[in-house]
C-alpha cells in the first residue's frame, strides 16, 4: 500500500487512543504515505507525528468561529476534498469502532474505494467489522483491531504518543519560572475542568488537596481549566472558577496557567510530575506524555477508557457521581503515585 486515509472526526481523546493505530499503519507499511481527515476541533493532537504525512483538517459548521460562515466552511470543506481524492487512496480506515455513517460519507467524498470500518450495513465497506472482531475491551484496543485489515504482521500496540517540539518545551519553561519564582522540585497539576457534571469534583474539595499538597515545602502546583471557546464557540471556559480556587489556597507556589490551545496545555503538563484531573481529553493528553495521573471518572468504563500510557490512580463512586468522592480517598491516591 502506498497511500492510506485514517479518518478520526470526534473528540480529542477519541484521537489520541487513535495514535498507536497511526503507528502501527507506518510500522506495518514503512514506506507508505499515512494521511489524516479530522476536524479542527482535535488538530493539536497529531501536530509534528512523525508518521503522518498531511493532516486534512475540515471544520464542523457548529464550531464556525465568529465572522465565519456556513457557505465559507463548505466551501473550504470542498477544496479539501478536492485535494484527498487527487492522491488516489489505496484504503481508507473509520478509525471509530462504532458504526458512523458520517465516517463513510467522508470516506466516499474522498473517493476511497476500500473503506474499513464498523459495520453499516452497507456494501461501501469493503471490509466491515462487526462486534466480534474488535479485540480487546479499551478504546485504543478496539481502535488497533482495524489494522488486520491491512496486514498479517503480528504488531504489539504501542503506547499513545503526542509530539512536543523543543519551542513548544522551553517556552513552557520560561512561562513556568515566572509564574512560580519559588521553584518546586516537584510539580503537580491540577486541571478541574469538565464538561460533564457528574465527572466533576467540588472546587473547595479541589482546593483542600492542593493545601495539602503545597505543606511540603518543594511541592508547587498548577491549576489548569478548559479556556474558552475549548468545547464551542459560545463556551465561556471556567477561567472565574480558577481565579476562586486560587483565591482559596493562599500559596506563592500556587499559579493559574491559562492556555489557549491544547499544543500550550500539553507543553505545561509535558513540566508536571503528577496530574490530577477528570477523565476527558486532558487524562488522555497527560498520557500520552507518560504521565503519573489521579483520575476522577464520573459514569465513564474504566475498563473502556482508563489512561492508556503511564502510571495512573482511577477514582469513581459507585453513584456515578465525583462529588460523592471523599478528599480522603483522593490524598491516598495522590500518595499511592509517590
């Protein structure tokens, strides 16, 4: 194979438990062209992989930015379509394991012939997964199922792997020193944001683990929130609530590290020894910088979506809800990642 479409359109934890696929593609075929489809809201994720050749990028016409149009976003979603379906595709892969529709459209816009992906029920899949043949129970797993596909090589899964550049590294530094000019020898995070309640942990309980983590007098931490326009463009971010939490604390070696993009948000965690956060996208961006993690989930499967990479420490009440999750239970996690 010499050209092969990987089309990933969710969120940007669905992309990172997409990365080993990516690798595994490269690994499997080493001289072949990788390309991407995704949409502008998970583009960080794959910036400099080494194993992607282009990264196509369409924009959904719920995530237009203001003075954008719909017609604007169409039309820009057509000159890309023009560009995939001059490269002539040997296979193309809906890297979501279940059943989108949208995935396929996309595929045949592309002018992709052999499409892999799960089962539609519809004959434009030439090579269709059902249920049983995905392996394993996580969402990367399932996702790297889709390489038999191509190839007969025994492959080991590789871990997540987001790639930083050395800019990106020492301007986080840079940032860090003045934002903590007493130092700390170790750094934690704290990113308390989360778009779902119930994957939410009380801002005072938040606040309590950070005093306790900030009594040993070489511990710093950074607080860490969803900036806005994060989730949509109407998304007003979370930036009053870090400001409160700070307020809380009461520590010169306590800072709020506002980010504007997810490649600034992965450059400070790529500074921090432990992060502490909900599960979403920034649990699987620490992991795939092999970070040490204290995970709140809410109703999310452990089994499906736990970090795929690093060390971790997963908290979920049985209610389903973090909130009913004690601050003690919480320290003794923290404590456990020593």
């Amino acid at each position: 194979m010499k050209n092969i479409l990987i089309i990933r359109r969710d969120n940007i934890g669905d992309l990172v438990c997409t990365t080993p696929l990516i690798e595994g593609v490269k690994i499997a075929y080493p001289d072949a062209k990788v390309y991407l489809l995704i949409n502008s809201v998970n583009q960080d994720v794959v910036k400099n992989n080494p194993n992607v050749e282009k990264v196509f990028v369409y924009k959904k016409a719920k995530h237009k930015a203001k003075g954008e149009t719909t017609l604007g976003i169409y039309f820009e979603r057509l000159m890309i379509f023009l560009q995939l379906r001059r490269i002539k595709f040997d296979a193309a892969i809906l890297a979501n394991p279940v059943p989108c529709k949208y995935s396929l459209r996309l595929a045949k816009m592309a002018g992709v012939k052999h499409i892999i992906g799960a089962d539609l029920g519809k004959p434009e899949i030439t090579r269709a997964f059902r249920k049983e043949d995905f392996r394993g129970k996580h969402q990367v797993e399932y996702t790297f199922s889709y390489l038999s596909a191509i190839t007969d090589k025994n492959i080991p899964i590789p871990p997540v792997r987001i790639y930083l550049s050395e800019d990106e590294r020492q301007a986080a530094t840079q940032r860090l020193k003045t934002l903590l000019p007493e130092g700390g020898s170790r750094i934690c995070a704290v990113h308390f944001s989360n778009r779902r309640e119930k994957s939410s942990w009380p801002l005072e309980h938040y606040a309590e683990i950070i005093r306790r983590l900030t009594a040993d007098p070489h511990t710093a931490v950074l607080i860490f929130w969803s900036p806005q326009g994060t989730l949509a463009p109407d998304d007003i971010g979370d930036q009053k609530r870090a400001e409160l939490l700070l307020e809380q604390c009461q520590n010169g070696r306590v800072a709020l590290y506002p980010t504007a993009s997810v490649r600034e948000l992965l450059a400070a965690f790529d500074l921090c020894d432990l992060v502490i956060c909900s599960d979403g996208g920034q649990m699987h961006l620490a992991a795939a910088l092999d970070k040490d993690q204290v995970v709140f989930f809410g109703e999310t499967s452990q089994e499906e979506w736990h970090p795929w990479s690093g060390k971790y420490q997963i908290l979920q009440a049985e209610s389903g809800n973090c909130g009913d999750i004690p601050i003690e239970d919480v320290w003794r996690s923290i404590e456990a990642m020593k």
